[in-house]
C-alpha cells in the first residue's frame, strides 16, 4: 500500500504543464460551453475522478430523471469553489449520453436506473442577465 497520496496517484501531464490545458479550464468554467461541446464528455472524465458526492448526486439525479423519485431539487452546499459547477458539468454530460453514463456509472458502482440520453438545457448566470433565468 502506498505511504503517501503522491505515491499512490499519477498526474495528468497537463497538470504539470505551465499552461494545462487551456479546453479542460474552459470545460470547467463554463457550464453552457460543456454542455454542448461535442467533445467535452470525453475530455471531462479523462481528467477528472468520481467522487463519492458525485456518486450520490448521479444516483439520485439519475432516478429523478428515470421517474423513480420524487426529488426534485438538490441543493449543492459546497463553499465557494468547492465543485458545485464540477458536479452539475458532470451531471448533464452523462445524463446526455446513455453510453458514457452507462460505462461511468458502472467503474463508479452506481447503478444505472436511466435509459437512453436526455435532453440538457444549461443556463448560467455569468453571461446571461438575470431576466433569462
């Protein structure tokens, strides 16, 4: 078993790039962008692990979208940079392509309640005014 977390982990190179990858930072950082960028999924979780609250927001976000809970609404409490756009990237990427989520979900251990891809809309407050949300 490894000592240290540096032991047991692999960087990424573009993390130790001077400049990492400019698309990753762009994905991360805008939420309307990852969602509909053909190539975002692919890069998004090639760079990124499942969590344990990603688990439980995809389990759950996952049967809401399968008709097989009532929950609508999830409340993100992480502080100020703690994730909330991280999650909710990862989220509708996977709720819009069936084959990832499914393969995602499965190295995750969640189960897969959802069939087929749904429809994302992202709507984000940094570019938008207010009166289109």
């Amino acid at each position: 078993m490894p000592a240290t977390v540096k032991d047991a982990c692999e960087p990424h190179a573009h993390v130790l790039s001077a400049d990492p990858a400019p698309e990753i930072d762009d994905l991360v950082d805008a939420l309307s962008e990852a969602a509909r960028t053909p190539t975002a999924a692919a890069v998004f979780f090639d760079t990124n692990h499942v969590t344990g609250g990603m688990k439980l927001l995809f389990e759950l976000g996952f049967r809401r979208l399968a008709g097989k809970n009532d929950q609508a609404t999830f409340a993100l409490a992480q502080s100020m940079g703690g994730g909330k756009t991280h999650l909710m990237i990862a989220l509708a990427l996977l709720a819009r392509d069936a084959e990832l989520r499914t393969r995602t979900l499965a190295t995750a251990g969640v189960r897969d309640e959802l069939t087929g891809g749904v429809q994302v809309v992202a709507v984000t407050g940094r570019r938008n005014s207010p009166h289109y949300i």
